[in-house]
C-alpha cells in the first residue's frame, strides 16, 4: 500500500508539472493500477486506463473468459476455430 501511495503522488505531481487536459495511463499490475488512477483522480482530469503486459485469462463460473473476438470473426478476418 505504500508503493501505491507513493505512486499515485508521483502520477499526480507528474500530471500537474504539464499543462494536459486529460491523460492516458498505461500499467500492468495491481499496484500500479489504483496508483495511476488515484493520482489521475486527485488531479481531477479525465483519463482512460490501458492495461498492458501479460495477464492470465479469467474464469467465472466454470467458464473461460475470452476476449470478444466474434465480432472480427463474424467480418471474416480471422480464422474460424471450432466452438
């Protein structure tokens, strides 16, 4: 929790050193995702988070979560694979 704080005063101060209207954060961990959106959020602007790195796939109820690749298969640029 320390790391976090430390981390949202840092994306905060960071924020405020640069005349920007709204960022866009990128992180890959459970530290540093609360930490780049409490400083985005104190700083009070709009910002979208991107999640980056690997991250391993989810469950829910006994099911595979994907990632919603139907709509491109359903254009025809991906390969169909069997369900």
């Amino acid at each position: 929790m320390l790391y976090r704080n430390f981390l949202a005063m840092e994306t905060e101060e960071l924020l405020r050193s640069h005349p920007v209207d709204g960022a866009v954060l990128m992180g890959g961990c459970d530290k540093t995702t609360p930490g780049l959106l409490m400083g985005a959020f104190s700083m009070g602007i709009p910002c979208i988070y991107l999640p980056a790195g690997p991250m391993l796939r989810g469950n829910w109820r006994g099911n595979v979560l994907r990632l919603g690749l139907r709509r491109v298969q359903v254009l025809g640029r991906a390969p169909r694979r069997p369900a």
